[in-house]
C-alpha cells in the first residue's frame, strides 16, 4: 500500500512540527521561571517562619521575665 503525499502537504506538516517545537520551548521557559518563583517563595517563607520562630522565643523569654518580677513583689 502506498500512500501519496504532496510536496506542499509536507512543508505543511514540517511547518506545524517546526510550530510545535517553538511552542515546546516557550513552555519549557515558562516552567523554569515558575519554578525559580516556586523556589525563592519558598526560600521566603523560610526566612519569615524563622522570624516568626525568633519573635514567639522572645516573647516567651519576656513572659518568663515578667513572671519572675510578679512573684518578686
């Protein structure tokens, strides 16, 4: 069996193969970029979690002192 093609179907078909290969690409780009945003809100949720971490242990701290000098009276 064969089959028939014409040279202008075949630009065609590479035309729409070279189309979907830049299209491709352009979808690879735009995943890496989100995952570098993925990556630096991760980073900052991190830092501000270990803010967060610094200020409740301050606080405890400063509870802890403020009970001692209640007593104290």
């Amino acid at each position: 069996m064969e089959i028939t093609v014409s040279a202008n179907n075949i630009d065609n078909i590479l035309l729409y193969l070279d189309n979907l290969k830049a299209e491709k690409a352009e979808l690879l780009k735009e995943l890496e970029r989100r995952r570098r945003q993925k990556r630096l809100i991760n980073e900052e949720i991190k830092r501000l979690n270990k803010e967060i971490k610094r200020i409740d242990d301050e606080l405890k701290n400063w509870r802890k002192q403020l009970k001692g000098l209640v007593r104290r009276k």
